[in-house]
C-alpha cells in the first residue's frame, strides 16, 4: 500500500478506514472511526463535505 488515505470529514489518516470488501468498495471509499464513536461512518465515493 503506498500510504493512508486521508480521510475526506477530517482531512487526516488516523480515522480512516478503506473499505476492504470489494462489494462495499464498489460503493463505498471506507469508513471514518472517529464521526460517532463508538459507532463508524461510511463515506459514500465521491463523497465531499457540505455537499
């Protein structure tokens, strides 16, 4: 893996989670651990805040 995806709600590494189910990812960029813990946001592709 060439580096850690930023994660697009936060604009930092350390909460982001690629998605790993090739289902999912078909859909889905990954999941920010930090949104609602203990619980995970997914973040839909293409996904930008505000919008």
């Amino acid at each position: 893996m060439a580096g850690k995806q930023n994660c697009p709600i936060h604009a930092t590494p350390e909460c982001f989670e690629p998605a790993l189910d090739p289902i999912v990812a078909k859909a889905y960029d990954g999941y920010c651990t930090k949104i609602e813990y203990p619980y995970v946001r997914i973040i839909p592709k293409g996904w930008k805040p505000g919008a």
